[in-house]
C-alpha cells in the first residue's frame, strides 16, 4: 500500500509556535502558573532593578574631588574616582606608574594573544608568558636594575597585586597540582604516600592559617640571615595550597579516562611520561576545564586574604582607603567597586572556560 | 651457528610454566606455549578461561607472577626499558580499539613512530598512510576515531599497531564489540595480515577465522591450556572432553 503518491509539500509552521511570541508563549506563558511565575519574577526584577540603577547611575555623583561634591542622595563614585590610583597601584609611586602600565599593557597583551584563536605563535607566546614575563615583570616593578629605582614589594598594592597573586598562583598550582595527582595515582608507596599526606595536608587547612603561618611563623624557624620577602612567603602559601586542589580536580579528570588508553599507549611501547603526556593529559585536561577554572576562580577570590598579613590586594586597599576620616561612610560604594572588579574578572575566565568547551569538544566526539 | 640457536631465534615468544595470580584467583596455571616466527596461534575458550589474561602478559600489560616468558630473544623481566624494548616488537589490538579519541586516524598513527621510534613527522605520515591504504581506510585519515564505525576503528587500530613494524601480532578478541556487518571486515584484514606472513597470537571466537589461517589452535579452560592442536584435528576430531563441549556449544548453532 502507498500512502502519497505525490510528495507533501512544505507547510510553515502554525501561528504563535515559532519566533520571539512562540518564545513567549513556550517559555513564560505556557499555563497558568508558569504565567504567574513568570510576573511574579519580573515584578521583583523592577523592585530590585529599579532603585538600583537609581542608586548606582541616575543619582549618583561621579565628579569632583571631596565628600562635598557629593550629594549622598545616590552613589558617591567621586570617591572610588578619587582613589581609583591607588586601587590599582596600591603605594606604588606615582612617579613610577608607567612601570607597572607596561607591566599591565604585556600583561593583557599576552592574554589577549592566547585567546584569540586567529594570531599565530602560540607556543612561542606561552614560552614567553612563563619564561620571559615573569623576569620582565619582576624587573620593572622591583626595580633596582638598569638605573630603575628600587620599589620594594611591601608598597606594591591594588589590582597589580591581586593579578600578581592570582596568576602566579594559577601558574605555579597547575604543574605542582598534576605532579601531585600522578604521583597519588602512583604505584610507588613512597610517591604515593608523600603526594597524600601533602594533598591531606594543605587541603586540611585554612588559608588564612597557612598565610599566618607564612607570614609569622616561617621567619622564627629559619635563620634570621635568611629573610624571605613577605611577598614570596605569601605566595608559596598561595600556590601550595591552590596545587593541593588542582591536585584533586585533576585526579577526578584522571580517574574518568579509560584504562585502555593507557594500555594502548603502552602496548606501543611509550614510556609513563609520554603515556601521560602525549595521550592522557590531553584528554584528561580537557575534561577537567570546568573543574580547573573553578579552581582558578575561587584562587582569584582567595587573593583577597592576603590582606590578613598585612599586603594590601585590591579588597584590603579599598578597605584601608574606606577608614581615612576624609572619606568615612562611602564603604557601600567602596565594596560596590571590588565586586565589580573581581566580577568582571572572574565571568571572563568563566565565560572563556565555556568558549573553550565548545571549541575542544567539536571534532572528536567520543 | 649450531641448530640449538637457530632454533633459538625463530622462537618469537616462548612461555614457561608461566603461573598468574589476581589476588586469590589463580588466572593462569603452568602456561607452556611456544611460537615461532610466522606463526599463526588461534587462542579460544570460555570467558574467564584466562585466554586474554595470557596474551596480555606477553607485552607486560598484565605481570605474571611464576615462570618465564621470552619475546623474541628477550627474557621479560620488572625491567621498565626491558619492557619497552619487547612492547617496541609486539603490536596489540584490543577489543574495544582504544584508539586515541583526541587525535586524529592519521595522528592515532604517527604518534607512536614519531615519539618512541623518533622518526620524522614527515616519514612516520608516509608509513601511516602506506599502513592506513592497506586495511583500506586512507581516506579517513583527517577524521576522527569518534566519527568511524567499529569496524573502521579496529581497522585504523591494526594500522596504527603495524606502523611499528612489530615482530608480533596479539589480537585479543578484536570483532568481538563489533557488529554483525563488521566483522568481515576486520577479519579480511587480519587473513591478509597472515597470508604476509605476520606472527599472530589470536584470542577470538571466529572459528572460520582460525579454521582458514590458524596453524595451531589453543583451547583454554579455568587458567590452563587444555588442548592444542592444528585447526583441521581440532575442529573435527577434539580429544578432551571440555573442548568437545565448547566446539559443540559455539558451533552448535
């Protein structure tokens, strides 16, 4: 039996099903009380937007240069203007902000680099990154070389600190964090047990502890001829702690890929190393972008601590700006500001950690 | 040279009282087997028999406990480079491929000539492609392992397993997660493979397999060899009792 003989011939879609009302309706309005939610939750986005965008844009006050050019009616951003150096330099002298402006300039360049996917010379960018960047870095805002004027790291300070911290803890926690994780899926019991007790160690603590630690504690058990900037003593802390749980995050991303992969790659005659390398770390790593950028996050945030030894990040000069008696009562606007920063940089590595996903995950479906 | 070692470097593995515990479970129980060069061993049995269990102690992927184990001239011992060195002339096939999902056919191919035989990426392309138009599937070299079939797949895997030129072949159950159609496939391959002249050690239940190119069959049962056999006397005339069972049951039908 034939059903048609001849072929059916496209019919567009019923009324109201596609396009933005179809939207609607599928979305927001389908019954009575998705209907409901739905105004319910938009009148409660206008109770909460509204005064907002008021406090923050309409009545706020941007211009000026005192307490007195504020009205207090909205937000009083003259204050964070008025700062907003600081903020970012911290004590740094003023003076010798264009050495950090470089600093900051290569710094967003590199990253700018390494995400947009059409510029070429990858590998010898990231060379650089970790190689070259780090000693540029530390040149120009130490200071002391090539007639530069020393700035010891104690005035270092802002959001040049917080991208310090973060980034040399990102750097460092990643390679100490997968030595970890092989070594506790390691066959040896002495690897194995040494990357445990470290993993259990650092993961035990808290950060604030281990800062504390750093910072006070470190000094009276070494010599007093070793003095060990405070600065570095924090970010061993930093990077320690962190590296304990990449380690975790990677061993989960280890643990998913499957036991033939490495028994093919060893049938081939690779070595662990290559075995690791070349055929599990890719896939593992991969799978782990989530995990690892969540780590990445949360070490961002934690930079914030810091701030409890005495370095003052982007959070603890903000905090300090907040107590002088010229600018007392402008804290809502002060935290406002943080926030935003770290905001904006943690929904970046968020967003970008997406893109990646979707961008890995094309090709080679399994 | 005497007849002795002659005979000494045509054994490409030989396997002496070899004895292997998981835990408790006593898998493999006082293996003797022998292969000379250009042989090819079909190895059957019920499943728990320890038949993979034995091939994969060949190239270390599994560590026996008891006895010796020789793979063309070098006795396998806990040695890392030692192991290597036999896994560099052993090439395995596995049941479920284990192809590199992140890596391209042609790079599935290339990656071990260019990282453990350090050959340029230039030549190791050149073999991979020589290998990847033997089992008839070059034209798939820029896809990837995920967007082959099964039987694509363990095809790319046997070529990705000869561009090593190894001295032997371990096959251990390779169209046994395949489907139906796919089998021929792969088993035309592996009937090429042997009339060149390649060393097999075959697990498989493809009894048309080992009926064409087997020169001697292995029947396993609980960790021993029970009977072993030339493929003809094998089939038609079995002597133990349980290989009588076997044949019946997977012939059966």
């Amino acid at each position: 039996m034939i059903h048609n003989k001849d072929m059916i011939p496209e019919q567009p879609a019923p009324k109201g099903t596609i396009g933005p009302i179809g939207w609607l309706r599928g979305n927001l309005f389908n019954g009575p009380i998705n209907s409901l939610f739905t105004l319910l939750g938009l009148y409660v986005l206008y109770l909460l937007l509204v005064p907002t965008i008021q406090w923050a844009f309409i009545n706020a006050d941007w211009i000026g240069d005192s307490r007195e050019d504020c009205s207090r009616v909205g937000a009083c951003w003259v204050f964070v203007n008025a700062r907003f150096s600081q903020f970012i330099y911290g004590l740094y002298p003023s003076e010798e902000y264009w050495r950090a402006n470089i600093v900051f300039a290569m710094f967003a360049g590199i990253i700018a680099w390494m995400v947009i996917p059409r510029l070429p010379f990858k590998r010898w960018v990231t060379v650089f990154a970790l190689l070259g960047f780090p000693v540029v870095a530390y040149v120009l805002l130490h200071g002391g070389y090539f007639d530069l004027p020393r700035v010891s790291t104690h005035r270092w300070g802002g959001l040049m600190l917080t991208l310090l911290l973060a980034s040399v803890g990102m750097i460092g926690a990643l390679p100490i964090g997968i030595v970890l994780a092989l070594g506790r899926r390691s066959n040896m019991p002495i690897v194995k047990t040494f990357c445990v007790i470290f993993i259990e160690f650092w993961r035990g603590v808290p950060l604030i502890t281990i800062l504390f630690m750093a910072s006070v504690m470190l000094p009276l058990f070494l010599p007093s001829e070793i003095n060990i900037d405070r600065l570095i003593r924090a970010l061993i802390g930093l990077t320690l702690f962190q590296s304990a749980y990449m380690a975790e995050v990677i061993r989960g991303g280890l643990q998913a890929i499957p036991k033939g992969q490495d028994e093919a790659a060893a049938a081939l005659g690779m070595t662990y190393w290559k075995r690791m390398g070349l055929i599990i770390m890719p896939q593992a790593l991969k799978m782990m972008i989530p995990g690892i950028v969540n780590t990445f996050i949360s070490l961002f945030k934690d930079t914030t601590l810091v701030m409890i030894i005495g370095l003052f990040d982007l959070l603890g000069i903000v905090q300090a700006a907040l107590s002088d008696s010229r600018w007392l009562g402008f804290s809502i606007e002060g935290y406002v500001f943080a926030a935003f920063v770290f905001w904006i940089f943690c929904f970046s590595m968020s967003r970008y950690s997406q893109y990646l996903e979707r961008k890995l995950n094309t090709g080679h479906k399994q | 040279m005497t007849q002795a070692a002659t005979n000494a470097s045509d054994l490409m593995v030989e396997m002496n009282n070899v004895n292997k515990w998981f835990g408790d479970f006593h898998v493999l129980r006082d293996i003797y087997l022998e292969v000379k060069r250009g042989e090819r061993i079909v190895v059957c049995g019920p499943s728990g028999s320890g038949k993979s269990t034995l091939i994969r102690c060949i190239n270390h992927l599994e560590e026996h406990q008891k006895g010796d184990i020789v793979v063309g001239g070098v006795p396998l011992t806990q040695d890392v480079k030692r192991i290597e060195q036999i896994r560099r002339s052993v090439g395995m096939v596995f049941q479920h491929f284990n192809l590199f999902p992140h890596l391209s056919v042609l790079e599935n191919c290339c990656i071990a000539p260019m990282w453990v035989q350090k050959k340029p990426r230039k030549e190791a392309e050149e073999l991979a492609m020589q290998y990847l138009e033997r089992v008839r599937i070059a034209e798939q070299a820029t896809k990837y392992p995920g967007q082959l079939s099964g039987g694509q797949q363990q095809r790319v895997a046997i070529a990705r397993s000869l561009c090593m030129h190894p001295d032997v072949m371990l096959f251990d159950e390779p169209t046994s997660a395949l489907d139906p159609e796919m089998i021929k496939e792969v088993l035309d391959v592996m009937v090429e493979l042997a009339e060149e002249g390649m060393t097999m050690i075959c697990v498989t239940h493809e009894m048309g397999f080992a009926k064409t190119v087997a020169d001697r069959v292995i029947f396993m049962d609980q960790g021993q060899i029970i009977e072993e056999n030339a493929p003809e006397p094998f089939f038609n005339n079995p002597q133990s009792e349980r290989t009588q069972l076997f044949l019946s049951q997977i012939l059966g039908h």
